[in-house]
C-alpha cells in the first residue's frame, strides 16, 4: 500500500499544475497568437517542463520514505 506524506502531496499538486501549465503554453504557441504573448508563454513553458519532472520525481521520493 503508498503511504502519502504532505511533503509528497504538496509536491505531486504542484506537479500537476505544473503539467497543466505546460500543456496550455504548447496549445497556446501552437495556435500562433498567444494570449499572454509568444515570450512569456515561451518562458512558462520553459520553466514548467523541468519543473514538472522535479517535482514528480521528489514527490514518489518523499512517498517512499
């Protein structure tokens, strides 16, 4: 059974919004016209890609001690 710490709940909901800001930033460069502007949803994207990979990796740490 997976035990859940609030470390690793913490970690795994900022994984998840992370993830969902990286699926909206590739939706939004891909329809030509961002709302935000092409830079900072660039920079969004950038910047929640790895952080989404962190976050997911320390949370499945955190759970498994």
């Amino acid at each position: 059974m997976m035990t859940y710490t609030p470390k690793s709940a913490v970690l795994l909901l900022v994984s998840c919004v992370t993830a969902i800001a990286s699926v909206g930033s590739i939706f939004e460069l891909s329809s030509g016209e961002p709302q935000l502007g092409m830079t900072l949803t660039a920079v969004i994207l950038g910047a929640s890609l790895p952080l989404t990979g962190l976050c997911l990796f320390f949370a499945v740490k955190a759970a498994g001690e």
